[in-house]
C-alpha cells in the first residue's frame, strides 16, 4: 500500500481472512491424499501479501513453497528459514551465488539452465535443484528426450524432484489430462525413487495417480474456482470493498460514463464508486461499451447491503458507477462501502463476467486498497 497518514480513512479496502487460508490449505492437504502438499506463493501470494501468506501458511505446517522468481523466494526464506523454497523460473546467469545464499532450490527449465547450474556447482559444491519437463504445456521444462537422456547421468547429477504442468486440468474432462499424466509417469520410471509432482490446485481435484509425491495448490488456497463447472468448496479468503463517492440521481434517457454507451430507461439512482481499471477492477467489468457486453457473459454486479447493483457503462481509470436504484431496507448513503468481490459476490463470479478468470482480478489489485488481516487462529 503507498504511505499515507495511518488516521485517513481508505476508500478502498481488502478484508483478507488468513483463517480461511489456512482451512484452504488443510483442506487441499486432505485432497491430497498421501502426498505432501505444498503452497504456491508466486505474484505477492496471489496479491494477498507473500509475508502474511508463507507466515500463516507455515503455521498450518506448509514445509515447501514455490515461487516464481527469486526476489519472491528471498522474501519467503526469510519468513520460513526451515521450509524448502522452490523457484518455478529456474536461473539465469549472475543469479547461481543467491540460490546458496538463501539455499533456495532452482527448478530447472531448460538445457541452458541445466549447464549453467552444473558449472555452478563443479565451481562452488552441489546443493539440490529439481527438473521441470514438459509433458505437453509447451511453456517451461525440457523436452521428453532431453528428460530420459538426463535420468541416465551420474547420480549426483539427478534433480531432487521432478515437476511438470497440467494444461487443462480445470477441466476434467478434457484428453489431454490422461495424456500428460502418461508421459509424465514415463519420466518418473526414469527417474526411480526421486520425488514427483505434478498436480495444481485443479490436478488435487483429478486425484489418484495425478497426486503423485508432492502436490501444489496455488488458486484454491485463496478462495478461487479450480474446476471448471463445478461448485466450488474453497472457503472464500478476500473481501474487496470501494467507498460510495457521490449519490447521483440521473433522469430516464440520459447516459453515463465515457462513449455514452448506456442510456438509463428510467429515472435512475447512481452511487459513483472510488475504484476503477487502475486499482485492478478491470475495464472489461464495464457495464456496456467493451465488446465483451456484446457477447453471453453474465451481467456485471458489485454488492450492496447485501444486495445486488448491476454496474453502469464503463469502468474508468478510478471510479465506477453503480444502479442503487432497487436497493431496499437500507438508506444508501455517502461513505458506504459497496463489495466489489467477496462472500455475497464471489471472485470468480465477477471475473466471469469481465471474461477473465479470478487470479487475473486477484493478482491485479492496486497498491490503493487498504489491506486488513484477520489473524488466524491456528
């Protein structure tokens, strides 16, 4: 959050239930069946603040973390010194001293990475690192071939643990599960008695041989859908909330926002919000006016006293408008704060309907919003 005077009220807040988190853990933990579970912590801990997330997460008893990038895995060192750190971006030259220092674990990407870790360690003394492969992503990892001429090296060369990434495991249904899962068990012949892993939050749902040694839920930890389609049973960790700027009532025929792409047909009370695209409350939440309004996706909603206000035209750089008309039961007032996401709303609900998914919301939120924490009692 930028500085600012610790008595000014915020116009924007984040309510993070830390709590919850940890039930989420516990609960992928139970889904994960004999395999250890790990947490993902990548993008600030999915934007909810990597330092509250690996300290309450470690409290719950998370003894591996991965990162994205080395920055990212310093931080969670420093908050979980006897945890394992794994980088998911492997390394890149100028970068071997870090891994040492901060006895961090690359998982290497590529055969460049491969070489470049190998001199380091000829160079300095070994210490572990893990192999991505890819299985069919075609992202990150080395190829299949390079994978099985690798499992044949000498046994101090061999990863501590194998990794790939299912591509569509949000969607159960989908061949190229069965494929990847295919592959991957070749590889893990190969390489006899090293951990695997190959689950995300989504893979834990596939469960049986998808589980493999270690798994690694990222998006069901903090409250997001990890299966298309399906009901989701995660507990919902973030609450977003944007203060009501402005009442405005607007007679019937006249428009709202920029390109005056709505006409209201009614007379019409409007509560103008202190949030916009610059805080992570995408344009494509907009009202009317984007092309994704033209197509079937759910109408755009926020919550206010526990009821639902459609969004109004489109969503500018620091203010959103919203029909408070049918509000009842409750004066709307100046100073109310309206929810953007959360327990009446959810995540996925609202990213749904900007035609995205909720990790995009979610790790797009603003330094603007005041983050709140519930201390979780573990």
């Amino acid at each position: 959050m930028t500085a600012q005077d610790d008595t000014l009220p915020p116009a924007l807040t984040l309510d993070i239930d830390l709590a919850a988190l940890a039930v989420n853990w516990r609960a992928m933990e139970a889904r994960s069946g004999p395999a250890r579970t790990s947490a993902v912590v990548k993008a600030n801990g999915y934007g909810l603040g990597i330092e509250p997330v690996v300290r309450t997460l470690s409290e719950a008893g998370c003894r591996d973390f991965f990162t994205a990038t080395i920055d990212e895995a310093i931080t969670a060192r420093r908050l979980a010194p006897h945890a394992r750190i794994l980088v998911l971006n492997g390394i890149y030259p100028g970068a071997e001293q870090c891994f040492r220092k901060y006895r961090l674990t690359p998982i290497l990407c590529s055969m460049e990475q491969v070489q470049l870790w190998n001199k380091a360690c000829t160079r300095d003394g070994r210490l572990p690192h893990a192999l991505h492969v890819d299985t069919g992503m075609n992202r990150l990892g080395v190829t299949m071939p390079e994978a099985l001429a690798l499992a044949e090296r000498e046994a101090d060369d061999r990863p501590t643990l194998i990794m790939s990434h299912l591509a569509c495991a949000d969607d159960p249904d989908r061949p190229e599960n069965a494929r990847q899962l295919e592959s991957f068990q070749a590889v893990r012949r190969a390489f006899q008695g090293i951990e695997s892993s190959l689950s995300n939050s989504a893979g834990i749902f596939l469960g049986g041989a998808y589980l493999c040694d270690l798994t690694r839920p990222g998006i069901a930890l903090y409250g997001g859908e990890a299966v298309n389609r399906a009901e989701n049973p995660m507990q919902v960790v973030a609450t977003a909330k944007a203060r009501i700027l402005q009442i405005r009532r607007a007679p019937a025929g006249s428009t709202v926002s920029y390109g005056a792409t709505v006409r209201l047909p009614r007379d019409t009370t409007i509560a103008v919000c202190a949030v916009g695209y610059a805080d992570g409350y995408l344009r494509s939440i907009s009202g009317s006016g984007v092309p994704l309004r033209d197509t079937d996706a759910p109408a755009p909603v926020a919550s206010l006293h526990g009821q639902a206000i459609p969004v109004l035209g489109r969503v500018t750089m620091d203010l959103t408008m919203f029909d408070v008309t049918d509000v009842v039961g409750q004066e709307v007032r100046c100073g109310d704060f309206v929810e953007l996401f959360g327990k009446s709303h959810r995540l996925d609900d609202l990213a749904r309907s900007a035609g995205t998914i909720g990790y995009e919301i979610l790790t797009s939120l603003g330094s603007r919003y005041a983050r709140h924490y519930q201390s979780s009692s573990l």
